[in-house]
C-alpha cells in the first residue's frame, strides 16, 4: 500500500496547500480518504477521474468535504467532453443529515453510511471503522493488507477507540491541530504531544502528524511531539509514504 498525501492543513489551507485529503492506492486501485478545499487540484497530479475508485468521508465538517462539490462539476463536465466513468462509492456518516443530502449526485455518487464498529472489504483489503470524539459523528479507520496496516484517526481527542485503531500500525496520520501551550477546558482536536504518547503507547511504527492548523508555527508543532517520540515527521502534501 502507498498513502499520498493531498492536502495536511487544518480548519483552512496554510498559503499553497489544502486541507485533508490522502489518497490510499494498492493493486491499481484508489481510494480518497476526505476531500478538502485543494484537494482535487492535488488528486490529479497523481491520477485521472476515472482512476478513482472510491471515497471515504471521515466526516462532514467542510475542511474534509469542501472539494466534494468541486468533484460533482469534475463528474458532469468530464462526461459531456466523453469520459464515461460508473457511480464513484462514497462511505460516509449518516450526519448532520443536510450535508449528507448535498453529497447526492444523481448518480454520480453511491451514498453509503459508516456506522460505529462497522468493517468492509475494499478490494481486497480489510478496512474498519472506530467512533471518534468530535462535535459531530466522526469515524477513524484502520486498512490492513498483506500483513501491513494504516490508521488514520480523523479528527478527535483522546477517547477510548484511540489505541484499539492505532495498535501496531505501520503507518498512523494523527489528527494534530493544537499544541499544549494553546490548551483549553475543551478541546476539539489532540495536542501533538497526546499524538506521540498515544503512537508509543500503541507501538506505532511511522507517526506523521496532521490536521496542522495554519496559525500555529509547524516547528513547533513538531518539536512538541519530538520530545516525547523523537522519529515523529509532519505530514507532507504530495509526498508519497510506503505502508
């Protein structure tokens, strides 16, 4: 398995770059993990439309969805100029219910819903979903093929599904969007130094940190993590990771 990263920024895109999206290819296959503002534009410097085999939505808050719209005119437009290409699968929460009703794409888009627990096979690879903690219904999920794993945590805080979707993984993007010197009575997103705890709590083998939030200085994001687990790398937008 290779994980390419689109788009690494937080809430909104740090000047050049996008917000989540990592696309997740093995056997030919590609699968689009969240779907970002910039993150088409980067998409396509790797494959076409029609490469692109599914899409996994961690959630609906607009940072990881905002390009979904974008892709729809993609759709429409590579169609009328002759690129035929069948419904693209799109798994996602259930909520909030309106934005899950403006994913709908007469066809070009299959819906289908991620519930607490739920795990599939994706061509191949067995793919499992873990509830995170995040104001609204938000989903970790693990890949593992031929013997190797990914995790991706989404967005969330510490919370008990954490180290179950982390254990062992050979390749763990955390959701790093704050730093302790910025904590508050309630957070929304891990500090980088609860990411690189909880990696070395869950014997993760590659930690890259995500989810950067633009107003806070990457260095120190990285410095804060590196002093609890040394190897920890940020996300890189356009850099290709070997699982």
């Amino acid at each position: 398995m290779k994980l390419t990263v689109l788009g690494a920024s937080g809430g909104f895109p740090s000047p050049g770059g996008a917000t989540s999206g990592y696309l997740l290819s093995y056997d030919d296959r590609h699968i689009l993990i969240d779907c970002g503002s910039g993150v088409l534009a980067n998409l396509f410097r790797f494959i076409r439309l029609d490469q692109l085999d599914a899409i996994i939505l961690t959630h609906l808050h607009y940072d990881h969805i905002s390009d979904m719209q974008v892709l729809k005119y993609a759709i429409d437009l590579s169609r009328k100029f002759g690129v035929e290409r069948p419904a693209i699968p799109v798994i996602a929460p259930a909520s909030p219910e309106n934005i899950v009703a403006s994913l709908q794409s007469d066809g070009d888009l299959i819906i289908g819903q991620i519930n607490p627990g739920s795990a599939l096979s994706m061509y191949g690879a067995s793919v499992r979903f873990y509830a995170m903690e995040h104001p609204v219904e938000t989903y970790g999920l693990s890949v593992e093929k031929d013997g190797k794993k990914l995790a991706l945590t989404a967005d969330s805080v510490p919370c008990p599904n954490l180290q179950a979707l982390l254990q062992g993984a050979d390749l763990a993007l955390m959701d790093a969007g704050s730093i302790e010197r910025l904590r508050k009575p309630r957070m929304m997103h891990m500090t980088a130094a609860e990411c690189a705890t909880l990696a070395n709590a869950s014997q993760v083998k590659t930690l890259l940190l995500t989810h950067l939030l633009p107003l806070i200085e990457p260095g120190e994001v990285l410095a804060e993590a590196r002093q609890i687990r040394p190897q920890t790398e940020l996300a890189t937008p356009l850099v290709v990771y070997d699982i």
